[in-house]
C-alpha cells in the first residue's frame, strides 16, 4: 500500500497530481503502478459523475480520467459522504467518545468535519445496510446565536468576504482559516489595531496552529478566548445538524481540525453548546457524539463504496 499527500492548489488539474502519484508509488514500490479501478474522494458536489471542485479550478469527469490512465472503473464520491461512508467500518480506537448515549440499533448516524473548509453528511440505515448521503451543508447560512457572534458575522460582511454583502455561509466560520479571521475579529475589537504581534515574524500558513497551541498550552488570553468561539460555534452547528437528521445513532465530528484540538473538543464547552437547542436540549443530551482520529477515513470509506 501506497500514500503520499501533495498540496492541491500546486497542481493546475487533477491529472498531473495522479500521474505525479503514479510515477511516486513506482519510485517507492520499485515496480510499475497498473491502474484497474479506482475511487476518488472529491471536496465537491458530484453529478452524474463529474464534478467541479468548491474551492480550486478543477472540473473532474469520471470518464475523461478513466480513458487517460486507461482504467476499467472509476467513481467519484464526495468527500463527506465518503468520510460517512467510512465510520461503520472503522475500528473503536479510531474514535473518542466526547458525549456518550445509548444509540438504538441501526439508527441515522451524521458527520461534520471542520478542515480547509465544512463538510456534512448524513448516514441512513436501510433494513440491511448503511447509505451516506452529501449535502452541501457547509455553504448555507451562518446561524449567529448571540450578539459576539452576529458581530463576527458583520466583520466578514465588512471586509467584503460575504457573497451579495449579505450571505456569510457556515463554512467561513468553521474551517481552518476561519481560526485566524476569529483571532484577528478579537484582536481589532480589544485594541483597535491591525496586526498582533503574536502573529509577528510567522509565515500566514503558521498562523493556525500557532493560535491553537497558545490556546491549548494556556500561553495567550486572546487565543484561548478565538478557540473557545470556534467550538462553540462548532458544537452549536454540530447540533444542528443532529437535529435536521434526526442522528439518534450520533454525531461523528472528522476532518483535520477536532483530532488536533481535541482537549477544546472534548470539554463542556462542546457539550453545552451542542445541546443548547430549548426544548430539544434532552434529546441532544442522550446523543452521543465522537471525534474520529483517522486522517484517512474518506480514503476508507471510498475504498468500502467502490467495493
């Protein structure tokens, strides 16, 4: 078995990272790499087996891919419902338990998985076996629950990072960028400044994980207090979507962001914010909730799908 990440917007289109790929695992295998079928996990919506990618300049077509490097199949999945996908065949140390319940037998199952950007997907039992569904959740609106938050959202509107200066969708909330915008947003309103000296001498591309350890190490007032927003309002969306689907079996929380702040995750600061729905504060209570850790449960669940 072979694995090798590349950092995507490197590559103009998908074929010159796959056949980087291919010329890659025949370097580390020492023998030619023979495509015959092939799954690939997709940040985008897929329609009759193409897709447009939501956050690079790349158009994907099965058919077009397959003919290239002459394979007999190929699928594209979203990567959400390929995560989904993955969760019933995981194994138990894949996950931590932050909220635990009694799930019933064979119930709704969802996952949310905050990364480079917010994906949602919803698993369904059909009387035999488990099917997951893609949305597109992480584009719909942003749902401020406090008026810190409904400032927070004016922010994005007024450095013109919200489409039609109105629409702030969840995804520019919960993502890895979003940590930053969160720190900056806190930052300006406690000092009327500009720039942090925190971030001083650092590369942007650093920014996040030096936010996330000064808040998890307790080094810095201001990054504990950015991370302590980014999962309430994680927890709150986390929620409801548990709500919209009905997720009695539980809410799985993936992607690259909740297994590195996983302390923050797993506290009563989550599970406060996820409950927090009025009547519906019960019900959320009995749902259990778990991180997955594993990096590469899209690669997984493609892989169960395809078979």
């Amino acid at each position: 078995m072979f694995f090798k990440s590349y950092r995507s917007p490197a590559f103009n289109d998908f074929d010159a990272v796959l056949g980087l790929f291919l010329e890659d695992a025949r370097l580390a295998l020492q023998k030619d790499v023979v495509l015959d079928q092939g799954a690939l996990a997709i940040a985008g919506p897929v329609d009759q087996a193409v897709c447009r990618v939501t956050n690079l300049a790349w158009s994907l077509s099965a058919s077009q891919i397959a003919k290239r490097f002459k394979l007999k199949t190929l699928i594209l999945i979203n990567d959400l419902q390929a995560t989904a996908y993955a969760v019933p065949f995981l194994p138990k140390e894949d996950f931590v338990s932050i909220q635990q319940g009694p799930p019933p037998a064979d119930s709704t199952l969802a996952v949310i998985a905050p990364g480079t950007g917010l994906g949602e997907a919803v698993l369904y039992w059909d009387g035999e076996r488990y099917h997951a569904l893609a949305t597109e959740a992480g584009h719909a609106d942003f749902a401020p629950v406090n008026a810190l938050e409904m400032e927070f959202a004016d922010y994005y509107r007024a450095q013109g990072q919200a489409q039609f200066n109105q629409h702030v969708r969840i995804e520019r909330v919960l993502s890895g960028q979003s940590i930053v915008d969160i720190y900056q947003f806190l930052y300006q309103r406690s000092a009327s400044k500009t720039e942090s000296p925190l971030l001083t001498g650092y590369e942007p591309s650093d920014w996040r994980a030096l936010i996330s350890a000064q808040a998890l190490n307790h080094d810095d007032d201001l990054c504990e207090e950015a991370m302590a927003l980014f999962v309430r309002m994680l927890a709150a969306e986390a929620g409801n979507l548990a709500l919209r689907s009905l997720a009695y079996g539980g809410v799985v929380v993936g992607g690259g962001i909740a297994p590195k702040i996983l302390p923050l995750v797993n506290s009563e600061l989550f599970r406060t914010n996820f409950s927090a729905k009025g009547r519906f504060q019960g019900l959320l209570q009995q749902i259990p909730v778990n991180v997955c850790l594993n990096a590469q449960a899209p690669i997984v669940g493609a892989l169960h799908w395809l078979l």
